[in-house]
C-alpha cells in the first residue's frame, strides 16, 4: 500500500471518529456526559496506564505502517527503474530492436539449447545496401530516421515469442533475424520480407524518394544447429553474405550449419 493511500485510510478513519463524536454528543449529550463522568473519574491509575498503552501501540501500528508503505513505495519506484535500464540495454534505441549483446545472449543461451532439444530455428543476415547514400545525401539524421522506420517495419514481421530481430551494433545496414522452422521456411519469408521491405522503402519513405535513393537487400540463413554457438553461426552467415553479393541480383544464399 503506498504512503498517500495509508494517509487517505487515517485521514478517512478519524474523520469518520470525529463525525461519530459530534453526534453522538449532540444527540445523546446529556447521557454521554453522565457515562463519561461515571465510568472515566472511576479510574484507577493501573487503567490510565493500560489505556495510555493501548492508544500509545496504536499510534505506533499506524506508525510502521506508514513507514513500510513508504518503504514498499520506494521499492516499486527501484523495480521500475530497474526495468528502463533492462530495457534500455535489451533495446537498440535507433531501430527499437533488440540490441545485438540481447540477441547473442539469447542465442547461445537459449536458441541453442532449444535445437538440442528438438526445436527447429532458422537465423538470417540482412544487409541493406544503400543507407550510405542516405548519410552522404540527406545527412545522418535522416539515416538515424530511416534505421527508425525500417526497425519498425522488420519488427511487424516478428511473429511470436520465440521469433527475434535485432540490429547489427552501430552498423547501420545490417539486421538479424531467428525465426522458427528450417531455411525451406526461411526461403519464403526472406522473399517476402525483401519484396514487402523494398517496396516501402520505394513508395512510402518520403526522405528516400525525395532524394532518388533505391535501398537494395541481399541475405544469409543458416539453421540453429544443437551444437552451435553465436560465432559459428555468425561466420556462415557473414560467408553466404559475402557470396550472395556476387550475385547481381537481389539474393539470399543459405549456408547448411555444422
């Protein structure tokens, strides 16, 4: 319970006493008084002691409570704060994807251990080749918007929980991708992902038609294998890349894993 809400609880309660007092002393004045008088002069010391004690523990219980809600305040205030920074240092706050250390330690730590299992996940490479026309042209906060927009686009295409997209450290170009199912599945969702991808970079990134600048996407898959590793997997991946820009066309090449 927060500090205010213990506040409005004692406030409330002895507003409520107040209100029973003054009625009952203007409605029964005379025989209150008489009940007073015989009952409160009758007391022995020993009974103003124990009442002393009585109101005394009282006062202290809504004392600690009023400390431990502002304790327990405190604490939430701590918790939230403590999530931002998680947040903040699982998020690549350019693109709004998960940062690159997030998506190594997700991979080792749990897509791998998956695969042992039986779980089937493809990972993908995407680079983006033309975003250094965009700084040269535009200037590097029209880069930094479209790295914002295109991180929202590659993020709709996350499907689910076990799914994950990331951007490449300060690399402004290159994107990841783990998705479930085997690289068959990749194929289609790397086409469709390239097509879809292009055509909102053509049609509705206003920076980028002002300026006549055609982004192009040439990819890399390779399967999550049971005993793979984030490196392993990254060097097939940075190899398919290097052989699917040989390819004039836009392409993916898969790497089969270990």
């Amino acid at each position: 319970m927060r500090r205010s809400h213990i506040t409005w609880l004692v406030g409330s309660l002895a507003t409520v006493a107040l209100a029973a007092i003054g009625v009952s002393a203007t409605v029964f004045s005379n025989e209150l008084n008489a009940l007073v008088r015989q009952h409160v002069f009758t007391l022995d010391a020993t009974h103003w002691i124990l009442l002393s004690l009585v109101v005394v523990a009282f006062l202290l219980i809504l004392l600690f409570a009023y400390l431990n809600a502002g304790k327990n305040e405190r604490i939430d205030e701590l918790e939230a704060r403590n999530r931002d920074l998680v947040e903040q240092l699982e998020t690549d706050t350019k693109s709004g994807l998960s940062s690159y250390d997030f998506f190594i330690r997700k991979f080792d730590d749990e897509y791998v251990p998956a695969a042992r299992e039986g779980s089937v996940f493809s990972v993908l490479m995407i680079d983006i080749v033309g975003f250094k026309s965009i700084n040269d042209t535009l200037g590097h906060d029209a880069g930094d918007e479209a790295i914002s927009l295109i991180g929202g686009f590659l993020k709709s295409f996350v499907r689910g929980k076990r799914d994950l997209a990331a951007r490449y450290g300060e690399a402004a170009d290159e994107f990841f991708f783990i998705i479930s199912g085997d690289t068959a599945a990749l194929t289609g969702f790397t086409n469709r992902l390239r097509r879809e991808l292009e055509q909102e970079c053509t049609e509705n990134f206003e920076l980028l038609k002002s300026a006549g600048i055609v982004l192009k996407f040439w990819s890399s898959a390779t399967s999550v294998s049971e005993n793979d590793s984030w490196e392993k997997a990254k060097t097939r991946l940075t190899k398919g890349l290097v052989q699917a820009k040989d390819i004039p066309t836009e392409s993916t090449v898969i790497i089969a894993s270990d």
